[in-house]
C-alpha cells in the first residue's frame, strides 16, 4: 500500500468526549488544516454519528478563534463485532469552520496550539434527545418486534429525535398510545443507563437501561429523569415507510455537571 494512504488511515482524533462526556473545553493542537475544517490532535466535540447532530463551538489559536458549524468523523476502520453493523473505531474528526471564518485558516499552520470548546447547553439538549430516543425506540420495538429490522433512520436534533421504518402496514393510533405509554413507563422507573466501551473498544459502546441493550456511541445521560415525559406521534413518509417521533417539553437542562478540561 501507498505510505502516504496508510498514513492517512491510521491517522486519528483523540476523543476526549469518550474519557468524559462533561468536558466542555481541552487544550490541543492542530493536526491539519482542511480545505472548509480543521483537524486537531483530540477534541471535545462529538462528531454526527448515530443518528445525533454534531457539536459546534470554537477554535481558538493564537491568530484568532474560529466558529465551527459541525463535526464529522472520516476514516474509521469497521467494528467487527456482533451486533456493531456499520459502526467503526478510530479515523479522525473534522471541525467544519463557519463560512464567514473561512479566510482564517490560510493563517493556521499544523502544530499551533489550539483550545477547543463546545456549546454546552446545545451538547446537553442533544443528549438528553438521545437518551429519550432509546425509549422511544424500545417501545417501539416491544410492540412490533418486526421493526427491529426494518429501521432505516434516526435523527437525533435538540428538540425532538426520530425513527423511520420501512413497513407495510402503518401504525394505528393505538399503536402509537401504546408506544408512548411504554416509553414513559420505562423512563418513570428512573433507573441507571449504563454506557459501556464493549471489550475494551472505546468506539463500540453499548446503552443499557433495565436490560434493553443497544449499541450507540452517542452522548447519554445516567438516568432518565431529566427526560420527563415523552409525547409520541407518527407520520406516514411514503408507500410502506413511516416515521415516529418523540417530542419532550418539560426537559430539564442541566450544565452543572459540565466542566473544562485542565492539562
Ligand atoms: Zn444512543
């Protein structure tokens, strides 16, 4: 293989949000400098993936502080495990920098000292969207087993979260009752969600909750109660697809938990 290929594949990020989902903000360094983005020798900032909308915040260097719009994770190598389908360790992450910061990067050389922050309160929301999505997701499944396999989507956004499914028949309201009343029930037992790195593979992580287990990377809270309750709906897409999603107004955001990284 081409040197240059293998290095641009063993290339990776460090993620600090694994270490610890609270950092809010790290020291490091720039890796490279990217057409539209900048890759840093390890971030804070959680990249899109299953589903979850990615972090923004800033880069701050010594010729200035750039806004970055999104993150994205590029050239992992595939997870193989049972059960990890489409999942993948390593690769690095992208800080994708606001258009009208753009003209900063000429100055941004590889090496300068860089501090990464993110947007907490927006961290925070995704993450208590994502944790919501899981009981969403396990009610669903607990009342048509069938869509455990015909699952075609999520988006995880700060005020809602969403599933698609590719079925025949459509859901009945009382499917949707049913689901919606499932879902509360599991989030009023306000349990411990455990988040676990599986077999010392810091990108293959599992989410489980009173026995439910769903293998996520994603940002989680320890327990639902900051969820309240869930609101239910669904939508017909399309010729056999549907969408379910959730909706929860009485939320509580907490950033007291969230804190800055500290060399
Ligand atoms: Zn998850």
């Amino acid at each position: 293989m081409n040197d240059l290929l293998t290095h641009e594949v063993l290339r990776t990020t460090e993620k600090l949000y694994y270490q610890d989902q609270y950092l809010t903000a790290a020291d490091t360094q720039v890796a490279r400098v990217h057409a539209d983005a900048l890759e840093l020798d390890s971030t804070v900032a959680y990249p899109e993936g299953g589903g979850q909308e990615a972090d923004f915040g800033t880069i701050e260097l010594p010729i200035g502080t750039l806004r970055f719009i999104w993150a994205k994770k590029l050239y992992g190598t595939p997870i193989r495990l049972e059960g990890f389908k489409g999942g993948k360790l390593g690769g690095i992450i992208l800080h994708m920098i606001h258009p009208e910061d753009l003209h900063l990067l000429e100055q941004v050389t590889a090496g300068m000292p860089a501090r990464v922050c993110i947007d907490a309160e927006r961290r925070d929301r995704l993450t208590v969207s994502h944790s919501a999505s899981h009981f969403l997701y396990a009610a669903a499944i607990a009342v048509r087993q069938e869509l455990e396999q015909w699952t075609i989507g999520c988006h995880i956004k700060e005020d809602g979260a969403r599933f698609d499914f590719l079925v025949e028949e459509p859901f009945s309201a009382e499917d949707v009752r049913e689901i919606e009343r499932r879902a509360n029930e599991l989030i009023a037992w306000q349990d411990a969600i455990e988040n676990t790195a599986v077999q010392g593979f810091e990108d293959a992580r599992l989410w489980s909750y009173r026995g439910i287990e769903i293998p996520c990377g994603g940002t989680h809270l320890d327990s639902p109660q900051r969820i309240g309750r869930l609101h239910v709906r669904r939508k017909r897409l399309g010729k056999s697809k549907e969408r379910l999603m959730c909706e929860f107004p009485d939320a509580a955001i907490d950033l007291s938990a969230y804190r800055e990284h500290r060399a």
